[in-house]
C-alpha cells in the first residue's frame, strides 16, 4: 500500500489525503476526549466500531434519501468519503433532555421534548464551540439564513430516519451532533455518527450506552460500544 498523506489529525480521527483529489480517506482513533478536550482517555476498538457504525448509517441515510460523503469503507477503522469544505457549524438534534439542555433548562435528564429542539454550535475549540442563534451565524458569517434554513431541515430529517433506525434495535436515540460541508456546490452531510456523537439509551432499562459512559467514569464503555455497533449491524 502507498503512503497516505496526513492533511489533518483531529481529537477523533485522522483526515488523509484520497486517491482523487476529491475524495480523502478518515481514520477513525481509540482516542476519547471529552468536555473540550480537558479529559482524554482510549476506548478499546473504539474506531473500529466508530468506522462500521457509521457506514452502516450513513448508507441507510443515502437510502432515505439524505445525501453524504460516505462512499465505501476501506479497511476495518477508514472511511472512503468525499472530500467536503465543512461549514464550521454543530447541528445538534435532541428528543430528550441530557447534557447540556438539561444544564440550561434545569429540566430533568430523560424529559421527552414534544418536539425535536435543534440547535447550532460553532465548531471552534478555542471558544468551547459556545451555542450560537440564528443572529449569531449571520454575524459571523457563517452561512447565509437559507442554508441555516436547509441544515436545520436536514437535522431533523436525518432524526427521523436515525430515531426508527435505532428504535427498530432497542435503542432511544436521545440527541447527536452533525457536522455539513459543500463538495460541487452540494450540501452534504459530513463527518462521523456514532456512539461518541450520539445519546443512545437502551429502550428497556434506560442504560447509556454512549460516550456518556466515559465523560462520567461510569465504566463498560467499550461493552457498551460493542452492543451499540451489534444492534446497528442487525
Ligand atoms: P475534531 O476536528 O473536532 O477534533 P475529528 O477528530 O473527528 O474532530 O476530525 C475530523 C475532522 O474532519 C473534523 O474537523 C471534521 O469537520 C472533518 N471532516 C469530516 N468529514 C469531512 C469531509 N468529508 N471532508 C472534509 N473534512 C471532513
Ligand atoms: N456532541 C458532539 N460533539 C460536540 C458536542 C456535542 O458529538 O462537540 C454531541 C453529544 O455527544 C450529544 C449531543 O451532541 O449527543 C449534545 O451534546 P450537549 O450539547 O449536551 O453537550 P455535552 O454536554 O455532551 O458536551
């Protein structure tokens, strides 16, 4: 196998440069980190599991008609995707309160939201990606009121089509995190979906089964990851 050639090493996954100029391969790491990068940690075959996870969602997305960057997986932790430029933005989608929602809301953790509450972040580490409003984007420029139209769309589509994925598998997907880019002046949808961008909860007993577990020491969280990637791939 040829060299690849690293173009950037991230807190998750390491971006090379692809066969074509408009494709690039995405490693995925054991490498963990949480709240901003002050706690690191490994998780056992964490981007092996990470990399199958979400080729298997992201070609359910293509099916339901979500265009992505997914084109095949290459070996057990990369991804063959097309190479995008990413708009520096989180579109967060939620069904229950956790996490940050329920530090802003003092609503208690579980609550069921009538209806899915989207929010964007920016994708900016020196910052703490702070939680932006429509405003917000536009003096930052980050991209024009009808594109944050269309990712606010495209958030609660891919929720629609995630949710029933992961009910279908006992699983409640309580919120994720999605990131976008443009690749030939197509809005795609980018990075990763996965136990460390999702709230997955098992439906019966309300177990986490995300990266929950290692942001709050709660142990397992390799089994956890196992059972997650087990469910999907059924
Ligand atoms: P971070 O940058 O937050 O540490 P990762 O370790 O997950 O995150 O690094 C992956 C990087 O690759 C992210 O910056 C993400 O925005 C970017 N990315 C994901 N998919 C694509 C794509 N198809 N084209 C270009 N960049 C991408
Ligand atoms: N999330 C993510 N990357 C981030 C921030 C959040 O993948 O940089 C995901 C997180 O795993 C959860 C959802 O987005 O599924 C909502 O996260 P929240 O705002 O509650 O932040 P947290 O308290 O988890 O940092």
């Amino acid at each position: 196998m040829t060299e690849r050639r690293l173009l950037y090493e991230g807190k998750a996954k390491k971006v090379f440069l692809g066969d074509r100029e408009d494709e690039l391969f995405v490693e995925f790491k054991d490498d963990a980190t949480a709240f901003n990068g002050q706690k690191r940690g490994q998780i056992a075959e964490k981007g092996v599991v990470n990399a199958r996870i979400s080729a298997r969602l992201f070609t359910s997305l293509a099916a339901a008609g979500v265009a992505n960057h997914f084109l095949e997986q290459v070996d057990d932790r990369t991804l063959k995707v097309r190479r995008l430029t990413m708009i520096p933005l989180e579109v967060v989608v939620r069904n229950r309160v956790a996490g940050s929602l329920q530090q802003r809301t003092g609503l208690a953790e579980g609550t069921i939201l009538e209806r899915p509450v989207v929010e964007l972040y920016y994708k900016n580490d020196a910052l703490g990606d702070p939680l932006l409003n429509d405003d917000h984007v536009q003096a930052l420029r980050l991209a024009p009121p009808e594109v944050v139209e269309r990712l606010k769309a495209l958030g609660r589509r891919v929720n629609e089509v995630i949710s029933a994925y992961f009910d279908a598998r006992d699983l409640i997907l309580v919120d994720f995190k999605l990131e976008f880019g443009w690749a030939q002046g197509e809005l795609l949808l980018g990075d990763e979906i996965s136990p460390d961008t999702c709230r997955l909860w098992d439906k019966a007993s309300l177990t986490k089964m995300d990266k929950d577990r290692f942001r709050r020491d709660l142990g397992g969280v390799a089994e956890a990851y196992q059972e997650v990637l087990a469910r999907v791939l059924r």
